[in-house]
C-alpha cells in the first residue's frame, strides 16, 4: 500500500503526492503534533488556522473517495514510524517541504519505508529555475527577478512582448500618505464551525497546560476566529478581494490608519502558504478580473507584483542563500527583545502598540507596519536578528521560515549586510507620521529627537547611523543621509544617543 503524508501547509487536493495516485492504492496521513510547541510557541490564531484546515482537508479528502488518517500526537516521528507499521506502507509519498528544517527533519528520521519526494508545487519558481536564474548576477535584483517572472508566465503583458501600459513598475504610484478619515472595506470573515471550534478549544487547553507548567504561554488570543480554513473559503476570499479591494489597493497600500489593520490588502497570504490556493490560480484570476474590471494598471499590477515577484523572490533566495544564512548579524546587534513584544503591548510608543493591538487579535499586520514600524525598531534599537525573526514566526499566521528568513533578517534587520537589500529600511518618526495616523495622541512628539518627550524612533534611528556610521558610509545609498548625521552637533548627537539609550 502507498502512503502520502501531506503537511500542513501542502493542504491542496492537486499536490503532485496525491496527483500520483488513486484513492484505491493509497493511504492519506495528516498529523496535527504538539511537539511543535516545544520549538515555538506560536500565536493562538495560527495555530487554530492550521489545525482547523488541516482537519477539513481530511474530511474534504473523504468526501473525494480517499481513505485518510489524521493523527493528533506528541511528535511527528511517533506517529508516522507507528502508523506505516500498523498500515504495512511500502512507500511514504510526501511534497517537498518548503522549509529546509523540516526537510531535514523528515531526514533524520531513518524510517523503515522508502520515501519518495515530490516537487513542490506551492511555487512557480522550482529552485533549480531560480538558482538557473541567479547564477550570473552578483546582486540579485527583485525587479529584474520580477520582470523575468512577468515574462515567463505571461502576465500583464501585450502582444509586443512589452508590459501593458508601457511600464514594468508602478510602485511610485502606490506610496500615498492616508488622508484624513480614510476608511477601507471590511474584510471578509467565517464564523466557526464545529470543527474550528474544537481546534480553538484545543489550543486554549493547550495554552493552560503551559501556563500550569510555570512555561510562558501561547500569544494572542483564540477567539473570535474569522480566516478562512477551507478552499472554498479561500476562494471566497480571493472574490472579495477583487469585488471590494482590488481597485483601491494601489495608492494606499503603504498607508497605516488606527483602527483599521488591513486597509485594501488582499489577505491571501495565509492561504497561499498553506496550499489552499495556489499562487498562479490567483494570478490569473486577478488579472482576468482586473482587467474586465478597468482596475486601474497601479493597483492591479502592485498586487501581482507581490505574489509574481516578491513571493517567489524570497522564496528563492531563502534557499538560494543556503543553511548559514539564518545566522547572519551584520550589525553584531544583540540587544534582548523587550518585554512588551511578547506581550503584544505596553511599549508606550502609540505605532507599536497599535500594531501590537491588532497582532494580538489577529495574528496578522500588513506589510508597512511589519517592516516600517515592527522590523525598523528591531534594526534602529539593534534587536538580535535571531531572536526578532524567530518571534515573527511564532506570530503571523502566515510566518514561516521561508517568509521569515528573507523578510526579516534580510529585509528589515539588513543581518545580512545586503545580501537581499541594498540599504537598511532605517526610518525615522518623521516617516511614521507622515504615512499613519498613529502619532495623533500619543504620548511623544514626533518632531522631537532629544529629551522624555522625543519620539523613540527619532532618538533610535539616529543612534543607529551613529553608531554604524563607519560601514554605512560605505553604502552609497546612504551618503545624504550620512552627511546630515555629519551636521549634527556632537552636543547635540550626544543628547540624541542619551535620549536613545532609554529606550
């Protein structure tokens, strides 16, 4: 008998695992492990997105005929070596997993039944293509990355072999600072069923075991619950999206607005990392529509860009980097993380404790507020890149370490010294206010850079350039900025690196 175990994050009914094979010749494992709990401990909400989609997976999977096992266990290796003796499996089919620690993980286990593998199909890029790809180049650029990608699939392109509207990029189009009383459309949410509700009841239980053990708990909270656990549901999503968001997400889609967290973003994410959609079924879908639609070339293009060259790109390099990767400190940052992240808030800064906020409840930021507010203070306060992208991981519903690894460490902690970006995404308050609405009440001014009433990230960032004023004057991206920390009085920087050093 065959057996095809499917990860948690491979919960599509076309995967090349069971593609390969009939209901009739093969067994279906799923198991849902609380060991993984002993590496992280993950938000709530993801943790009950996971599970709860898992668990419709298999009954989806029944309904199709299959014969499908889901087993709650203590760790992976138990389950798995016990159920393909009990079954008498001959082969293990599995789809490559898209995080090399689980991979080798799987590796280690020295199982009795040969493994197969399967190419992944959560990607449209396999990484031998990238690696073909990225071999010449000495700086892997995401937009020559991304143009490649736009003409490989063919996606917003003319007859001429030219991009529609005559431009690849319409990123300058989309950087509008919210104006007031800017208000986005609700999104689309589910109430629990069953099913989900069993999951949040699990987790709960779970989260009181560990606090009864003296451990910390899980972050977040369980309920209410609204993503998405089914494909159809998720496909809901993706139609909600085009019909209330997608002619708006361009202009503001840099914006952050209190009391509203997503804004026009898509929140596709933490269904295109699980497998219940996959990346160019929705590329196609938004173009098609779109461009039926009349959406304007800025809004469609910005979100095709997100999933067609940022998705993949970092996808790409995650492996393309290799296994040391993660270790990476540029900086030598390592300042331990503050309290208040754990606890979702308390930082006294009203950008991070919105965001927190809103984290807390939903496991979820969009993409601003994770690099301009969360990753910016994790990169000016010089936060260990190890510790800071380990806690995005535990927190985001989408996290992973594919995501994780590029994003944060490379992308917002620059740990890697520019292997991804080609500066540091340093910013000031000045940026905060300019792009949010979250500085109007808070308890420090903006304006300010020096004293009790500066604004942390005023006093932080250029403590920063200060004190790594020797290699980023290297970087010729940052020479205005350099030269205006060169006008600083030293009585003056002195008092901003006081003012810093509290926070």
């Amino acid at each position: 008998m065959i057996g095809i175990w499917v990860l948690g994050d491979q919960l599509d009914p076309l995967q090349a695992a069971l593609a390969a094979h009939t209901p009739a010749t093969a067994r279906v494992l799923l198991i849902e492990s609380s060991s993984v709990l002993q590496q992280r401990h993950y938000h709530r909400q993801k943790l009950v997105l996971v599970w709860s989609a898992m668990r419709h997976f298999a009954a989806e999977l029944r309904q199709r005929g299959w014969t499908v096992y889901l087993l709650e266990a203590p760790t992976f290796a138990e389950a798995l070596k016990d159920w393909l003796a009990e079954h008498e499996i001959s082969e293990l089919h599995l789809m490559e997993p898209a995080e090399r620690p689980f991979r080798e993980a799987i590796e280690r286990l020295s199982l009795p039944t040969p493994l197969v593998w399967h190419l992944s199909n959560a990607f449209l890029w396999s990484r031998d293509d990238f690696g073909a790809w990225a071999a010449p180049y000495k700086q892997l650029r995401m937009e020559l990355f991304y143009r490649e990608g736009r003409k490989r699939f063919g996606v917003l392109m003319g007859d001429d072999g030219q991009p529609l509207g005559g431009q690849w990029n319409y990123d300058q189009e989309n950087r509008k600072a919210p104006p007031k009383g800017l208000v986005g459309p609700e999104p689309l949410v589910f109430a629990p069923d069953a099913i989900t509700r069993a999951v949040i009841a699990k987790v709960d239980q779970l989260a009181q075991e560990l606090e009864a053990a003296s451990e910390p708990g899980l972050p977040g909270i369980s309920a209410p619950f609204g993503w998405a656990v089914t494909r159809t549901q998720a496909l809901a999503v993706l139609e909600h999206f085009i019909d209330t968001r997608l002619d708006g997400f361009g202009p503001f889609q840099d914006a952050m607005v209190s009391g509203q967290p997503t804004m026009w973003h898509a929140l596709l994410s933490p269904y295109l990392n699980i497998g219940m959609l996959q990346p160019l079924e929705v590329i196609r879908r938004l173009e098609q529509a779109g461009l039926e639609r009349g959406t304007p070339l800025a809004c469609l293009e910005g979100v095709i860009r997100q999933i067609l060259g940022w998705r993949e790109y970092t996808h790409g390099l995650y492996w393309w980097f290799g296994a040391d990767y993660p270790a990476r400190n540029h900086f030598g940052a390592i300042r331990p993380l503050p309290g208040w992240l754990e606890e979702l808030g308390g930082s006294g800064m009203a950008c991070m404790d919105t965001v927190l906020a809103e984290l807390e409840l939903n496991g979820y930021a969009h993409h601003i507020q994770r690099l301009m507010v969360l990753a910016n203070y994790g990169l000016i306060a010089g936060l260990d890149p190890q510790a800071f992208t380990d806690w995005f991981h535990r927190m985001f519903v989408d996290g992973y370490d594919w995501v994780m690894q590029t994003n944060v460490l490379g992308m917002g902690l620059f740990a890697d010294g520019g292997m991804l970006a080609s500066k540091p995404y340093a910013a000031s308050g000045n940026y905060i206010n300019r792009m949010s609405s979250y500085c109007k009440g808070c308890r420090y001014n903006p304006k300010q850079r020096t004293g009790a009433d500066a604004c942390p990230f005023n006093a932080l960032y250029w403590d920063f350039l200060a004190r790594n004023q020797e290699g980023l004057r290297r970087n010729h991206r940052m020479g205005l900025v350099m030269k205006q920390l060169e006008k600083i009085p030293a009585d003056e920087l002195a008092a901003i690196r006081a003012t810093a050093s509290a926070h």
